[in-house]
C-alpha cells in the first residue's frame, strides 16, 4: 500500500554529522514547508510492521499508531496535544488516510503541518539513506534532499559527539555503508526527484545553493530560510554540546576540521575503511591506505560495542532514547509469545541479519554489550539530550 500525496513529502537524508540537522531547521523556516525533528520512524518501525501482526485488525494497527505516537524523542514534536487522547487522534487520522505505516507517518506529519500552519511537510532522519526503496513505496511522489560531507569530516565530529562510534574504523565504516546504500537511487532516481548538496560547497554560498534547492521543490526562495538560528528547534539544539553551531549562521570553519582531529594513523584507517568512497564523491588527498589485519578489525569492532554500551549513561548519553528502543524491542518479543507472529519472513526486511542492524534501526548500542555491562534503563527524561 502507498500513498501518493497532493503536497509531495521532502526527505531530508545523509550520513550522521553531514549536515542533515542544518538543512532540517533551514527548510523547516520556509513559508509552506513544515519540518520538526528527526522521527527515527523507519529505521525503528519499518522493517519490524511483521511483528504486529495483520495490520488490517484495528487492534494491532493501534498498537503500530501508538508506539510511533507516543515514542519522539522531542515529545509531541512541541504540539499542543493532550497526551491521553493523542494515540486515538492519531488512530483515526490514519484510518482516513489508510490503514498502515504509511498512514501513519503521513497521519504524524500532517498533524504537525496543520499545528505550524503550513500546506506541506518534511521530515529529516539521517539513516533514512538507508531506506530509500522503502520511502517510494510508501510515498511514490516522494522527493529526497541528500546532504553529503567529507568522511574524514563527518567520522572527525562523530568521534567527538555523545553518541555514535568511538574509533575511526568505525566511524569510516558506517560512512562508508551509507554512501554506498544511496548511490543507486543518486543514479537511478530522475532530476525533479532527487536533490544533492555537497556540504563544503553549500556552506560557503547557501543562498545560491538554497535558491537551486527552492526550485527543486517547486517552492519560492525565501530569505527567512537563512534565519534558520533564530527558531526554537536550533536554539534547543545549540544548547547541546553536538549541536551548538545549528545556533549560529552558516559557515565553513567546520571545513576540514580533520587535518586537527584526526591523526595521520586514523586518516590512513579512514582511506583504508572508505577510500574510494572519498574520492568517488570528488574528495582528494586520501592517504595511503593502512593494512589492517582481521584480528585488527575484530578488535576494533568489539572494543566500540563495549564503549558505546559503557557511555550510554554518562554526560550527554543516550540512555533515555535508548531505553525506549529496548523496550520496542521487549515489545516486539511480547507480540510473538502472543502469536502475533511467529518467525521473520524468508526475505527478511532490511536490515535485520545485517551486521549492523542495531545500528541501522536506530539503536546507539547493541544488546550484547548493554547486557554485559548490566546496563540500567531510564526513562525520566532528566538526562535526555532533546
């Protein structure tokens, strides 16, 4: 089932640490355009709709409304809503629409449309590169706006954020695997579809990059796009320690910013890791690939899954956000000991088998490691980073 809407869906796409948060808040500033934080709603729902059951039977597709309802990291997107009557609302909006996740995403995202006053909605979530295919058949007429940065760049600030991987290998690694899950759709997909922004170039002429991106859309260019800074989503998030530059007018002094953070060593495991990659998307002077053994890799590989476990709870960890991703996780097992479902399909949805598909649906750490290390969940949003 799909949806085919009058006022074409924008996803906003890239790889984490590209730049998709900047655009998020400068689109969310146009006149027609409403765009609030990210949703995770298909790295988190999406590839698991099987667990639920026939979604057909209103049971099981409240249970899908609900969870995706009352699970935003920014509660209610700010709406004015009434917590206890919101999952319901949302219920029927998706019925009206149809009865799937596609009614419901559109359900989430028409409600906050109407609640900013605005014709059209967008929605940013940096993994939905992952899931592309997905995206059209929900939303056929979809149009996408994928952002792209030098990996050295982006792996840099990635190793500097509270969340994310915690070694270069790995940081090049999920770069990497998110450039190549685009580049059939950048090549398949036609013009009036699909939007390339190169980051070091945007930053250091936004206006005529927006104007291109405005026309793209079939939307006006406005100038209160460059005021993006002023609004509550960018002052909310310039107050964290990832985010405090979206508080600020564009710039390109984050260009480049590995030759500082990383060493000689971690830029060679970077052109090992995603080399070609690099230079594919037009960045040069990639240094000689560092050989590394599979024990090497092993070893690096384990020692993130511990680090990133270790780290939820501490300052400006992720342990509230995780907490509820472990429970969808609960609740997907509590759903096959009811026999809503039984074993995942012969074709399994991606990206359940994958090696990361932890990670790729959206979790920050695996059960593995958040086991071993006793991790206790949270769910008092005192410790939340939005």
């Amino acid at each position: 089932m799909s949806l085919t809407l009058n006022e074409r869906p924008v996803f906003v796409l890239g790889s984490e640490r590209s730049g998709t948060t900047l655009i998020m808040a400068i689109l969310g500033c146009h006149p027609r355009l409403a765009v609030p934080e990210v949703a995770w709603y298909y790295p988190r729902f999406r590839p698991y709709l099987f667990t639920y059951g026939n979604l057909n039977e209103i049971d099981n597709f409240r249970t899908l409304c609900r969870e995706m309802a009352y699970g935003l990291r920014t509660p209610f997107w700010d709406m004015k809503v009434n917590p206890a009557t919101f999952g319901d609302e949302i219920v029927e909006r998706a019925v009206a629409l149809e009865q799937s996740f596609a009614g419901v995403y559109a359900a989430m995202l028409e409600r906050y449309a109407e609640e900013q006053g605005k014709p059209r909605w967008g929605e940013k979530t940096p993994y939905n590169l992952f899931y592309v295919e997905q995206i059209l058949k929900d939303f056929p007429n979809a149009q996408f706006v994928f952002i792209y940065r030098d990996g050295r760049d982006a792996s840099a600030e990635f190793l500097d954020s509270s969340f994310g991987p915690t070694n270069i290998y790995s940081a090049a690694e999920l770069w990497r695997i998110g450039q190549e899950a685009v580049k059939p759709w950048r090549e398949a997909l036609p013009e009036d579809q699909w939007f390339d922004i190169k980051y070091e170039d945007f930053v250091r002429t936004p206006v005529e990059h927006l104007k291109r991106l405005c026309a793209f859309l079939q939307e006006d260019y406005s100038d209160e796009l460059m005021a993006f800074h002023t609004t509550p989503i960018a002052k909310r998030r310039g107050k964290t320690k990832d985010n405090w530059a979206l508080a600020e007018p564009i710039s390109d002094k984050h260009v480049g910013i590995y030759k500082d953070l990383l060493s000689i060593r971690d830029q060679r495991i970077m052109a090992a890791v995603a080399g070609d990659a690099l230079r594919e998307f037009g960045y040069d002077n990639v240094l000689e690939p560092l050989d590394l053994s599979s024990e090497q890799i092993e070893l690096m590989d384990e020692m993130d899954g511990r680090y990133r476990a270790a780290a939820l709870d501490g300052p400006g960890g992720w342990i509230v956000i995780e907490s509820y991703n472990d429970w969808l996780v609960d609740q997907r097992a509590a759903r096959r000991a009811a026999g809503l479902w039984s074993e995942v399909p012969d074709s399994p949805p991606f990206p359940i088998g994958h090696k990361h598909e932890e990670y790729l649906s959206g979790m920050r750490a695996k059960r593995q490691w958040k086991d071993h290390f006793c991790i206790k969940r949270e769910y008092s949003r005192a410790k939340a980073v939005l």
